[in-house]
C-alpha cells in the first residue's frame, strides 16, 4: 500500500496514450518529482518497490515520485496514463501499487479520455477529470467491515453517523468494546491515522462536499460536522483543506462560472 494525497487536487502535468513494446521489450525508468498513473489495455510484469507485479487489461496501477520502475511487455502495448504531483493536505489515502479495477475500468478508462482530450486548452476539466479516476481508484479496495478489525469497523460506522456530535477516544471505544489504547493501536495500523485524525479528515471531507456542492451557511456547515465553533471550523478548515471556508466555497464558484 501506498499513501496517496487526495484531498486538493493534484497538479496534473501530463496525460496521454502510450504505445510500448515495439521497438523493445523492456524499458526502465522513473519520474523524479511526478507521480504516474496508468490503466492498462494489455498483460505485462511491472516491477516497482522491489515487487514485481502481473498486470491485464483493466489493471490499474500508481507509481510515486521518484519510483524507478521496470516494465517487461509481451509485445505492442498500449496504456492511458497520466503524470501528477499530489498536494499534501489532510490524512492520505492508503492505496495498492496495482489493483484490478473490474468493472470499474470502463469509468476510469472515460474519465482519463476527456482529461487527455481537454488537455491542455481544458487544464481544469484535465485536473477535475484525473481527481475523480485517483478517488475512484482510492475507493476499488476499501478496507470494509469484512477486512478491517471488527473494533474499527465499528468505531467508524459511529464515526460517520455521528460526524455532528462530540466524539471522543474513550466514546468511540465504549462503542467498540475495547480499551482506550487498542483501539487507538488497531486504528494507526489499519488506517494509518490516528482516532482524532480520521475523525478530522472525515469532518473536512464532508464540510468542503457541502461548501462546494451546498447554498448552506458556513455556520451551518460547521455545525452538520460537528465543529460549531467558527473560530475552531476555519482553523481546521484551513489545516485539513489549505485554505478558509469562504475561499473553497469562492473557488467552487469560479470555477462554475468559468465552465460555464
């Protein structure tokens, strides 16, 4: 697994369809400051973090910056990619290097065409097109209740029903029936955020979802995700999203203006 920023949209420096395998079988490379995103439309080895990986059409993998990378073709290949740098900003996602995004691979595979066709006289479609694959991508595995420990799993279904009431460490584990410190432990190993963290990531997650896509008073926001302090909301808001309340609601509609 890897951590993925995903919370701000990324700098998208590139896109495109990329053709392999021809004139060799083998290339070995690395972006030194960008990340690689690719969907694959053939079967390959992909060698990276010192693993080598079987990949098939409908194959998705993320590569970090700075990964050297070994790709081994079976002959000519062909791939939609696209090359970003992440704005680091809240808790990251944790995500698999490559994963089978099943019948996902359809979305991803539209998403990353429009990017590549509004690009680069379209760079925000471009950007917004590349955020919504990488979330889509975040989300083909998520840890459920099936896979993560059932004091988790428990913990963060209060969580998420609960995003407007006080939460706490010792609450939530009285709901989860373990102590204050394991569940505390469970949550860093399998989130790799602590209790306070998430349950912040989750608020500000939710807060700019209605300051973006709401005609909600800030106020009112502030206090649907539990945080009624105004003073306490812009602090956090500036931490988790970089910037103000006002400012992510000010962007949202620039950018509806220039669209349309």
């Amino acid at each position: 697994m890897i951590a993925l920023h995903l919370m701000q949209p990324p700098e998208v420096l590139n896109v495109g369809a990329g053709i392999h395998g021809v004139r060799g079988r083998r290339d070995v490379f690395r972006l030194p400051d960008l990340w690689q995103l690719h969907l694959y439309n053939y079967s390959a080895e992909l060698t990276l973090l010192g693993t080598t990986f079987s990949v098939a059409p409908g194959y998705v993998s993320l590569t970090p910056a700075g990964t050297q990378v070994q790709f081994d073709y079976h002959g000519r290949s062909e791939h939609l990619y696209a090359h970003f740098r992440p704005v680091v900003a809240g808790v990251p996602s944790s995500v698999p290097v490559v994963q089978d995004a099943g019948e996902a691979a359809p979305l991803l595979s539209g998403l990353l065409r429009s990017a590549i066709e509004s690009s680069p006289s379209g760079s925000s479609r471009t950007t917004a097109d590349v955020w919504s694959a990488l979330w889509r991508i975040a989300e083909l595995t998520p840890a459920t209740a099936e896979t993560r420990h059932p004091a988790v799993a428990t913990a963060i279904a209060h969580i998420e029903a609960n995003l407007a009431q006080p939460l706490t460490v010792p609450g939530l584990a009285r709901v989860a029936g373990v102590s204050h410190n394991h569940l505390t432990r469970l949550f860093r190993s399998e989130t790799g955020a602590t209790v306070i963290a998430y349950i912040r990531q989750r608020r500000m997650t939710r807060a700019r979802h209605l300051l973006v896509s709401s005609t909600l008073s800030i106020p009112a926001i502030a206090a649907s995700v539990g945080i009624p302090d105004l003073q306490a909301f812009n602090k956090t808001c500036h931490r988790e999203l970089g910037t103000s309340p006002r400012a992510v609601r000010g962007k949202a509609v620039a950018g509806e203006r220039v669209g349309g």
